[in-house]
C-alpha cells in the first residue's frame, strides 16, 4: 500500500487543486530560471498565503544563495535537481522526488547537467518574496 507524509499528501491536494486556476505572471528571476506562479490563495486568520508555482533552472545553472522566510516544498517533475542547506552535503533529487526546505533556512540549489522542471508551494507572508538572497 503506498504511504505518503503529511506535507506530501497536502502539497498534492494543494497541485490538484490549484492547477485549473490558470496562470499568474511570472517573477522577476534570472534568465536561466524561469518562475511561473500558478496560483495565489489566502490562508484564512493568518497574514500568510500559499503559492504555486512551476520553476525551470537551465542546465548547469546555481542559484545564488538564498532564504525563503517560511517553509518551501520543492517536487522535481523533469531533471536532476540538487539542493545544498547549510552545514550540510549536496543532496541530489531525480523526477518524482520531492523536498522540504524549513522557513529561514540558507541553501543553494541548482540543476545538473540536463535541465529541470520543478513544482513549488511556498508559505509567504502577504507581499513578501518569495525568496530572499544572502549575501
């Protein structure tokens, strides 16, 4: 019988149900990686909102170093996708592997040597980025 975790199960509730919704323009990012936030919706009583969106990273391609201010579920649709948090070794992700990053926590994460498509859903605050660069 399959198994999934709770974050799992809820960011798959989360894709179903958000991709009828159409699309938003993208965010201003560079041009090796190309953001498509899908949808947008409030999370009620709180100052948060839940984001959808799609993430193409070109081959060879690192992200600067990075924060997202609240929690972040990556799932790697297409690709090799790696991550590095902080203190920690690369962690490398293939087509249908899927990753949590903590809210606040400074990463780095890239494709490899093909390029990768990723589904994202973030936690943000209402008007803040969706993720902030370290310097």
């Amino acid at each position: 019988m399959l198994k999934l975790n709770f974050p799992f199960a809820i960011f798959i509730l989360l894709c179903l149900s958000f991709l009828s919704h159409g699309q938003e323009s993208s965010l201003a990012v560079p041009s090796q990686i190309n953001r498509n936030v899908l949808h947008r919706s409030d999370i009620p009583g709180t100052n948060l909102e839940v984001v959808l969106a799609d993430t193409e990273i070109s081959k060879d391609t690192p992200v600067e170093t990075h924060i997202h201010h609240n929690i972040v579920m990556v799932y790697v649709v297409e690709g090799e996708y790696w991550v590095q948090l902080k203190d920690q070794p690369r962690k490398i992700l293939r087509t249908g592997e899927s990753i949590t990053v903590p809210g606040n926590t400074v990463h780095q994460d890239g494709a490899n040597s093909q390029n990768v498509k990723l589904t994202a859903v973030y936690i943000v605050e209402k008007g803040q980025p969706l993720a902030s660069p370290v310097k």
